[in-house]
C-alpha cells in the first residue's frame, strides 16, 4: 500500500523531547499533549530506539499504545546504525522496540540517520534494506525508509541503489535552506523531483527559530502581532510541495497548543509573509551561531557528563546578548549538575554521532574559555 502523502496529518509529534519533571518524562504531561494531539485529528507519533535514552518507546507505549486504539494512531520508530556491531543486533533491536513500544507492528520504520561514514556503510555491509522488505512482507513494518543527514550526492547514490525507499526524513527550516553543510534546499529538490513523500525534522532548528532575538521576531509581530515565531517556521515547511509530515517535538502543553493553533487551519505563506521570512533569514545568517538542534545524541556516551546542547545554547545567546549576565547564572546552575565545558577530555564520541557535523571539541574548548572567566 502506497503512502498517499495528502491523507497524512501535516503535523507530527516528534517524542524526542519530551517534558521532564525532576529529571524524568512527565507522564500524566505528556499524556494529556497526546490526547490533545488526537482529539484535534492528528495521529502521527515518532520515536527512536535512542530517545531519552531509549525511554521514548517505552513513554509511547505508556501514553499511546496502552491509552487509544492501535487503529486510531500511526507509531514510527528508526534503526540506530551506530548500535550495530552484528547483522544479527538489527533483529534484536527491532524485537526490543516491539516489546518497548507494546505494538505488534510499526506504522513507518526508518534506518536512522545515515550519512557518509559508518551510519550508512553498516546498513549495507549488513543488508538492513532486505531486512526491512522482509519485515514488510511479515507485516510488521508497514512503510520502509530512512532519515537522512548526508550530502545531496549521498542521497541520490542511495535512491538509485534502493528504489524500494517509500519516504525519505530530511532535517529542514528557512534558516538551513542554503546552509553549506545540511543544504537543506538541494535534498528537497532532489526528493520533490523524484516524488518521494519527504517527512520534515528540525523545522524549528531545535527551537532556535521559535526564540529569535527581538529585533527578528518583530518583523514577523509587524504583520502577525498575534502569531508566534514557531508558527512562521511551521508554515514555512508546511507550504513545500511534497511534504508528508512535520515533525515538531513538542515539550510542553503550551508548545502543543500553539502548533494545534496553526496548523487546525493552516495557510501557506503569502508572498509578503514569505518576504518577511526571506528578511529574517538574512539577519539570522548575519549573526553566526553554533548550528546545535539539541538532539542531544552526543551527551549519552560523554564520559565526562556534559550537556553539550545546553553549554552552545549558552555561548549563542552570549554571541548575541554579550552582556546578559543571565547567560553565565545559568552555566554555573548547569554545572551543578553535568560536567563543565572545560572538563572535556578530546575523545570525540560525540563529533561521530552529531548530525550537523560541529567540530565539538573545539567549540567546547572556546566555550570553556569564555565561561570560565
């Protein structure tokens, strides 16, 4: 059965980050997001086997599965390529995730993350791509694809090689339309050229467009008083040909309600709102950031215990307002609890599971430097 790409909900609820309460998931939180979620006629759920350290399946079992019928919700989940070590772990994750997740089957199922490098070649030197049309054929997966943070020329080597892909995840959002190193702009092209129903990650950039400086955000206030950053970004994607669904992974009540807002009845970008996003693009390229999603994949093999995303977090509010005191009252919190930036020991873990590729260990060696004065 063919994806039919106008049926899909435009927006998606990404369980990568989920609410906290005292260090772990919010429950009864994150229950009330999903009924809000689904009454508003919305039902598609995306995890991963490496989510809140492997605890977002077992949250979506307890949330979803176990709460609303299996017909009324669609469940995708991903292959950690970087978890392999035997052809016969891909069987083994998958029976985990089955048994996390309390379902007999899952609605998409995606190699994650591949790439250049050993995300991609392990998928091939372990035939995952049969795998997953086998599990197919067993009904245990219903569609089969992947999610993707590679080159253009990459995509297109793995598209030739594998027409069995049904749907393809790209990392896209106005601010990474023309970046160098994501080039968001040509993976679109060369899945929309193709047909290939493409599944939006990151159209927030990990919440950086839903908090931008002042002076941004009130280009967006000047036409919209009453819609919010999140809501631009939102409509940005959602007014690309092709796109299935929208990833958003929503952290509070609040965040649910306001993308509910905008997509109940959603509009594509006019051609002024798109001038005000072409405007505010331009100021954000102006100002250079660390192109951190907080996805947070580095921090669970850090020996030293540092939370990565939170320390650039710092620094790029620090580049932008570098007298905000606020800044380093939050490092010091921070470093109460995870290691500081200066405590890091150059093994690199973490370069090879980021998605945007940051060379992490330099980054953290200037952030040690300007949060340690």
């Amino acid at each position: 059965m063919s994806i039919q790409v106008n049926e899909m909900p435009k927006l998606g609820f990404g369980l990568m980050r989920l609410p906290e309460k005292n260090g772990v998931i919010d429950h009864e939180q994150v229950c009330r997001m999903v009924d809000a979620y689904l009454e508003a006629g919305l039902n598609y759920f995306d995890t991963a086997y490496v989510y809140h350290s492997g605890l977002s399946e077992v949250e979506a079992r307890e949330a979803l599965v176990k709460r609303h019928p299996r017909e009324s919700f669609m469940l995708a989940t991903k292959l950690p390529g970087w978890e392999l070590r035997a052809p016969e772990d891909i069987e083994r994750i998958f029976q985990e995730q089955l048994t996390r997740a309390g379902v007999e089957y899952f609605d998409f199922y995606l190699l994650h993350s591949l790439e250049e490098g050993n995300n991609y070649e392990v998928m091939e030197r372990f035939d995952a791509w049969n795998w997953g049309l086998r599990k197919k054929e067993a009904g245990q997966i219903r569609h089969f694809g992947f999610s993707f943070h590679g080159s253009p020329e990459l995509l297109e080597q793995i598209l030739d090689k594998h027409p069995e892909v049904e749907f393809v995840q790209i990392q896209l959002n106005y601010a990474d339309m023309t970046n160098p190193v994501v080039r968001s702009g040509r993976l679109y092209d060369i899945l929309h050229k193709r047909n290939i129903p493409i599944i939006i990650m990151e159209p927030v950039r990990g919440g950086m467009l839903a908090n931008l400086p002042p002076e941004m955000e009130q280009v967006y206030k000047d036409i919209h008083p009453d819609r919010s950053a999140a809501s631009w970004a939102l409509r940005y994607v959602g007014s690309l040909d092709g796109v299935m669904t929208i990833l958003s992974g929503m952290s509070d009540e609040e965040q649910m309600a306001d993308n509910l807002k905008t997509f109940t009845h959603f509009e594509p970008l006019s051609e002024e709102e798109q001038a005000a996003v072409a405007k505010v693009t331009e100021m954000l390229l102006d100002t250079p950031q660390i192109g951190c999603t907080a996805c947070k994949y580095c921090c669970d093999g850090c020996p030293m215990k540092i939370s990565i995303p939170d320390v650039f977090r710092t620094i790029n509010t620090l580049r932008r307002y570098p007298d905000d005191w606020r800044s380093k009252n939050f490092y010091e919190g921070l470093t109460q609890r995870s290691g500081k930036a200066s405590d890091c020991i150059g093994c690199r873990q973490c370069e090879g599971v980021c998605p945007q590729h940051l060379p992490i260990v330099d980054l953290l060696k200037e952030a040690a430097e300007v949060l340690g004065k």
